[in-house]
C-alpha cells in the first residue's frame, strides 16, 4: 500500500511538472464610445461605437534547453452589437513560433510590424482605435501568410522581419521594423515594399517626468496612385495622479503637384482626457476633426471623412 502510495505521488509529481511547462493566457480588450459625429456637410448623428474590442488567447511549451514553442490567436469584433468585425474569425491575430536565444521564427497572420513601431507606438490616448485612430498612416497592412522573425535585444534594439506570400495579381510584402528601448528614450523605424508601393517611417518617443512626447515622420509613394507624400505627426501626454491630458496633431501632404480627391493635403488633431479608474479600466472622452480640402480618401472608424469630420467621444475601456 505504502508502495502503491509513493509511485502515486511520484506519478502526480511528474504530471504537474509536465503541466507546468505549458500556459495558456486569455486576454482581450473592450472599448466602447458613445459620439456626436458630423461627417462633411451631414447632420450631426448620435452614435455608439466599437474601439476595436477583441478577445485572444496566447500560450508558450517548454521544450527545454533555452527552446519554446508558442501560439497567439486574436479574433476582433463590435462591443457595441455583438457582432463578428469580419469573415474571417480570427481577423486580428493567428501565428505558431519558436523561440529561443536565437529569437523567434514566427508563422501565420498578424499586423505589420512596422505600424507597430511607428504609428501605434505614438497613439497614446486611444492606442489608434475608433474615430481619432491616425487616419494618415499609409501601409498596405497585409495580415495573412507570412514568414516572420524578431530577433533578441541587441543591446536594446530588436529586429522584426517578415515576408508575406504573393499570388499572381498580388506582389510579396516585405515588412521591417526596428524598436530601441534606452532609459526614457524609445525610437521606432518601418519600412513596407509591396511592388512599387512603399513606405518608410522613424519614430521618437521620450519620457521626462509626468510628460511623454511621441513623434513621426512617414514618406510614401504610390499608396493612392498620386505620386509620393510626406507625413507627421505629433503627440503629448501629461499624466498626474489616476488623470491624463493628451493631444496630437497630424499633418499629411499632397500627393502630386495638383489636389485633387486623391492628392490632397490634410490635418487632424485630437484633444483628449483619460481617467484610470484601475490598470486595468479608464473612463475617457476625446475630440477629434479631420480638415482638408477634400480628404476623400482619408477614413476614421468606419467612415470616410469627405473634407471634413469631427466627434465628440466619451467611452470605457477594460482590458482582461
């Protein structure tokens, strides 16, 4: 009995080593608004809005000497009816990898690292989600098949790389990105080639004090069939206790030497205030407008700003 009693334990013992080696984390986002919006020379609607709400579950496997393998699936959808953002389920995110002290090789689906690094990074008070997302931001945001790495902190600099398929009317994406983390200094750079699109952006970000101040500087070409544009963007963020004041300013160029309505100049600038009630939870509320001759190609949540838009938001974000 002792014996049969001992190999119990011994068996148990080996099981939850075996258990402890695998996780599985569920996370996710919801983030509504409810907005006066006036779009163009429309009448300004009342509306409730999703802020790009998801749920996800992400997971790593020992596999022993310094080796890991890992998953990470991320399914987008409407807070604000319930319903699926897209066709495909796991819209946002759905990659395997491996890891080690050689980085990670990943494969699969995910967003662009090069937004990530730039435009993302800056986007402090709403983090690029809803109305008074950067609407100037030019990339071709390929998701799907893709061959990735990211590399081990170099001496605080990381390295991604990708390579996204192409078919017969589609080119291959090449995706890069490089994040350098010092102290409060954080600095960003992304460049996309699909074909003859293009785009490269470099991003400062540093932190003094209760103050934060973001910046970029993106140049593409072809995005619109318009010829080569440049664009920047800056944000600030002053925190203080539970509380922050955010405000940023974006101004993208025209495309070309004449304006039309797909090579027109444009500027959005957006005014905000985050309340934290938890690390977890804040309520907030923001001003956003888009003004422009004729920003017809230029689109905030899910419309497109005709010359002009603007909202009055306030909203709740939890994270789990």
């Amino acid at each position: 009995m002792k014996k049969q009693f001992a190999l119990g334990l011994i068996a148990a013992a080996c099981a939850t080593g075996a258990f402890a080696q695998s996780s599985v984390t569920v996370y996710g986002r919801l983030n509504v608004t409810v907005e006066s919006t006036k779009l163009g020379d429309d009448d300004r609607q009342g509306e409730v809005k999703d802020n790009s709400s998801r749920i996800g579950f992400k997971g790593t496997e020992d596999l022993g000497g310094g080796m890991k393998a890992g998953f990470q699936i991320e399914h987008g959808f409407n807070a604000d009816t319930g319903t699926a953002r897209s066709t495909t389920f796991w819209n946002r995110q759905s990659e395997v990898n491996l890891s080690g002290a050689f980085g990670t090789v990943r494969l699969g689906a995910w967003t662009p690292d090069s937004y990530f690094a730039t435009s993302d990074y800056i986007g402090m008070h709403n983090h690029e989600t809803g109305d008074s997302s950067d609407a100037f931001y030019a990339g071709t945001f390929t998701y799907a098949n893709k061959v990735g790495y990211v590399s081990p902190s170099l001496g605080g600099l990381v390295i991604h790389a990708a390579v996204a398929e192409g078919n017969t009317t589609i080119k291959k994406d090449y995706d890069l990105a490089l994040d350098y983390d010092r102290g409060p200094l954080h600095l960003g750079l992304g460049f996309e080639k699909r074909d003859d699109l293009k785009q490269f952006a470099v991003r400062a970000l540093y932190e003094f004090g209760a103050f934060t101040l973001g910046g970029l500087v993106q140049r593409d070409n072809d995005f619109y069939g318009a010829g080569s544009r440049t664009y920047f963007r800056l944000s600030g963020m002053y925190a203080f206790g539970a509380n922050e004041l955010h405000l940023n300013v974006g101004r993208a160029g025209a495309y070309g030497d004449e304006p039309d309505a797909t090579s027109n100049s444009a500027t959005q600038w957006t005014l905000g205030y985050n309340y934290n009630l938890s690390k977890r939870t804040k309520v907030y509320g923001y001003y956003t407008a888009i003004n422009g001759d004729d920003a017809g190609r230029y689109t905030v949540g899910d419309a497109t700003a005709n010359g002009k838009f603007n909202a009055f938001a306030v909203g709740i974000r939890h994270n789990f």
